[in-house]
C-alpha cells in the first residue's frame, strides 16, 4: 500500500515525506501510530473491507487512519472522514485533497457527537465500519460518543465499531467497555499483539520515550447487542 501523503502546513518545505506532514491533530508522534493500529487491523482482515458499503471515522482529526483505509480499501469515496471541529476539519479536507484525485475521494463532514445525529444519518446514510482512534480522553465524552455510533450502526446489524484507545488514569480501558456496554454495545478486545505489524511496532518503539502511548494502547471491537438491533427505535 501506498503510504498515505499529509498535506503540507505554512511552515512546511517541500521535499522529503516527512517535511510534507501538517501535524496529526494532536501533536504527538504516537498519534500516528494509533492510526496505524486501526488501520493495520482494518488492512489485515480484508473482509471486513470487501464486505463494507461504507466506512465512518468519528474524531478523524487530520484523517491518517481514513487516509490508511480508504487507500487500501479500493473505493475510497466510500470512506467518510468526521469530526466535531471546524478548523480540524480544514485540516482533514486538505490531506484527502493531497491523497486523493477529485474524481473518487473520501468525504469529510462536521459531526460532533450527540447533537443531530439522526439529521447526518439521513444525509450522509449508514455505515458497516465505524473507526476511531484516540478519541476517548474526556469521561464526559464516552456517553455521546457510543450513543452517537449506536444510532449509525443500528439498521445495520453486521456493522461494527472499531476503537483503539490508550489507557489513561481518567478513561482506563475498563470505562471504555463499560459505557460501551452500558450504551448497548458487545465488546470483544484485540490485543495490539494479534494484529500484524503491530506488535513488532510496539516492540520496535518499547524503549522509546516518545512513544510512551502505544504501550498502553488496545484495540477494542464493539458489536451491538442483539436486543438493541431489534429495536428500531434506538
Ligand atoms: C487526539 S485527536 C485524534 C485524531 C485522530 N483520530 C488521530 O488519531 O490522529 C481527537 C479528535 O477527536 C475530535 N473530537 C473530540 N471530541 C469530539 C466530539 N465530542 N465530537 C466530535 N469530535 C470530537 C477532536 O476534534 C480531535 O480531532
């Protein structure tokens, strides 16, 4: 796959790949590598891929991981990139602009969770994959965030949401499966060691100080419960 290129910021200088990286939205080194975990598991199960009608990143920031995925997944204008920031989203725009031909590109649209998610639902449809990666720092948002992909997911009832996370002291992993639980959701945990790629990138960065966060990162995939499929209502 080819890597995906980030469009290139004020201060940026043409030349080397690495000069032509705006920023990952958070600033940190690790944020592209919890990009990468997504999209490595997304990449090392090509069903998933194949079978997909649409794919949501929720919180995309500068969009690395729809990036990864709209590349690998040969219909790219099926990839919806979101985020609930405006100037973040200029950001996301310009990278899919960078990567991707006019003529078959993902989309970007604001959604901030909770609010008028019925009204993107109808307008931009819904979608077999949701994706998210370091989104769940505030325990304020674990609760808008699930019912947000709920209300996505649930006319579909094969779709699943895909969430890597890094264990912080304020939104442990145990909160994270608990609101999705508590939100209706399945949780299955993937270990970062059962994704190709992934665990020779852990091993790779385990001394390095700048990239404290990928040791405490997993992958979860939540499901929606069978009681709240059937509801049509939720
Ligand atoms: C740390 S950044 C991660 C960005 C990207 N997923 C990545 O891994 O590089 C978190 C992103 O989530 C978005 N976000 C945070 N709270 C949100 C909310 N309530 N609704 C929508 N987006 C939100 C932020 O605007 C930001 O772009």
């Amino acid at each position: 796959m080819r890597r995906a290129r980030l469009a290139r910021g004020k201060k940026g200088k043409p030349g080397s790949a690495k000069r032509r990286l705006v920023s990952t939205g958070s600033g940190s080194s690790s944020s592209k590598h919890h990009s990468m975990v997504l999209a490595l598991y997304a990449l090392n199960h090509p069903e998933v891929l194949r079978k997909c009608e649409g794919v949501l990143e929720l919180g995309a920031g500068a969009g690395v991981t729809g990036l990864l995925v709209a590349k690998a997944c040969g219909r790219p204008a099926d990839v919806v990139l979101t985020d609930g920031e405006h100037h973040v989203l200029e950001l996301t725009r310009r990278n899919i602009e960078a990567n991707f031909k006019e003529d078959g590109r993902p989309s970007c649209e604001y959604l901030r969770w909770g609010e008028n998610v019925a009204e993107f639902r109808d307008k931009v449809g819904t979608f077999d994959l949701i994706m998210a990666t370091d989104v769940l720092y505030c325990p304020e948002a674990l609760e808008p965030f699930f019912t947000t992909a709920r209300q996505l997911m649930s006319s579909k009832p094969s779709a699943q949401l895909l969430v890597s996370h890094t264990n912080r002291s304020y939104v442990p992993h145990y909160k994270v499966r608990k609101a999705g639980s508590k939100c209706g959701f399945k949780c299955t945990d993937i270990p970062l060691q059962s994704i190709p790629g992934c665990a020779e990138m852990s091993r790779a960065t385990a001394a390095d100080p700048r990239h404290p966060l990928l040791q405490r990162m997993q992958v979860f995939r939540f499901t929606l419960k069978s009681s709240i499929r059937a509801d049509p209502s939720s």
